[in-house]
C-alpha cells in the first residue's frame, strides 16, 4: 500500500483563541456533540492504523486545538507507537498549534513531534492578527 497520512483533530474544534479567519466560527452548532479524543479511541485509532501495511506511519495533529488535550495525551500517543508499532516502520507526529499553550511541556513534545507549525500571526501590541481568546483580551501583549 502507498503511504498516507492520518489528520487527527483529538479537541475536536475546541480553541483558546477565536481567529476570525477560522472555519469553525458561526458553525459551533454544527459541532454542539463533538467531544475530545477518548483515551479508548485513540487506542483503538492508532493501534489500527499502526497495522496498516506500509513503511511509514504519520500522524497530523489539528484542531481546533490541539494541545487543549494537554500533556499527558502526547505522552500517552507516544506511548501507544511505541506499543503498537512494528520493527522497520517509521512513525511521526506533526502538530499544527497557534502556540500559545505550549510552556514546558514543549521540551517534551520535541521528541514526540517530529514537525511542528503554528498560525500564530503576531500583530504589535495586541494578539495573534485576527484571534484573542473568548474574553476578548489579546493573547499576547508586545508592548
């Protein structure tokens, strides 16, 4: 089999921030029943594409959010390749994050997430260009 990638959005929509160039917005009705990743399907979704019968294995990390999910659920992901993965396989882990949850637990992530992207566009003395958390306060001040 051709490799592919699996694109996995483990919060669901769920952001901390509200871009307004983010295609969730206006549509949170649409999504009212989404929940985050269950420890139970993230088993069962990576020991079943670890199965799958190619050389590499990469898995897409998006949301929404998806270090909403926090720490311990990167952790338990690694743990899971690792449990599920066969001899002579590759595996990977992209995360596309706004960034701003990130802190410590980053230098951890580093040896989990082998690429990384952030659409946190800064604008001087305010926030990302077009996003700020629920309250309306900017997520970063420069000034």
């Amino acid at each position: 089999m051709d490799n592919f990638s699996l694109l996995v959005k483990p919060a669901s929509f769920k952001c901390n921030l509200r871009c307004e160039y983010c295609f969730y917005l206006g549509k949170e009705e649409l999504f009212r029943s989404a929940k985050p990743m269950t420890a139970e399907i993230l088993e069962r979704m990576v020991s079943s594409f670890l199965a799958v019968e190619m050389p590499n294995h990469s898995f897409g990390w998006q949301g929404g959010e998806p270090t909403l999910m926090g720490l311990d659920f990167f952790k338990k992901v690694t743990m899971l390749q690792e449990k599920y993965g066969r001899g002579g396989i590759l595996v990977s882990n992209g995360l596309q994050t706004n960034g701003t949850l990130l802190d410590n637990g980053a230098r951890i992530l580093q040896n989990t997430i082998s690429s990384w992207g952030s659409a946190l566009m800064v604008r001087p003395r305010y926030t990302t260009a077009t996003g700020s958390p629920p309250e309306g306060r900017g997520a970063m001040n420069l000034s």
